[in-house]
C-alpha cells in the first residue's frame, strides 16, 4: 500500500489539492477529520488524545508514556484500513 502525504502552508488549498491527486491516482483520501472520526470508534479518549496530539511534537516524556505508543498503534492500524 502506497501513501501519499502532502504538507500544505496556509492559504495554499493543499486540502483541494490532496483530493484532486488522491481521485486521480486512485487512492483513499484521508483528512484529519476522517482519521479523529475512525479514532472515535474505538472510545472518546483515542479521539480526544488525537485532537491534542495534533500537528505537535510529543513532549520527552510523552515519547516514553505507554500511552502515547498506544495511541500510535491505534493511529496507524485506522490509517492502514482505510
């Protein structure tokens, strides 16, 4: 399986721009929104986690908390099923 990410500045539509290339390649779109609603499925605090973990780096300690790699392990699987 291939995945394509695209990094976008604001004011850039890279939004429009990931969905114009994901329908011509073929492939699944995935925006945030979509990953937080799959996360959502499997409990309010995986989603929650997400919504804070958003777009930042996790913290020193973060990065060696059991529940920061759970929420990673959840993060992939949701975004290899889809």
């Amino acid at each position: 399986m291939a995945i394509l990410t695209i990094s976008r500045e604001i004011g850039t539509d890279g939004l429009q721009v990931g969905k114009i290339v994901a329908e011509q390649m073929g492939y699944t779109f995935l925006d945030k929104e979509r990953v937080l609603q799959e996360m959502q499925k499997d409990g309010t605090k995986w989603a929650k986690e997400a919504e804070e973990m958003d777009e930042r780096m996790p913290s020193f300690w973060e990065r060696y908390d059991w529940k920061y790699w759970g929420f990673v392990a959840l993060a992939k699987n949701h975004l290899l099923e889809c």
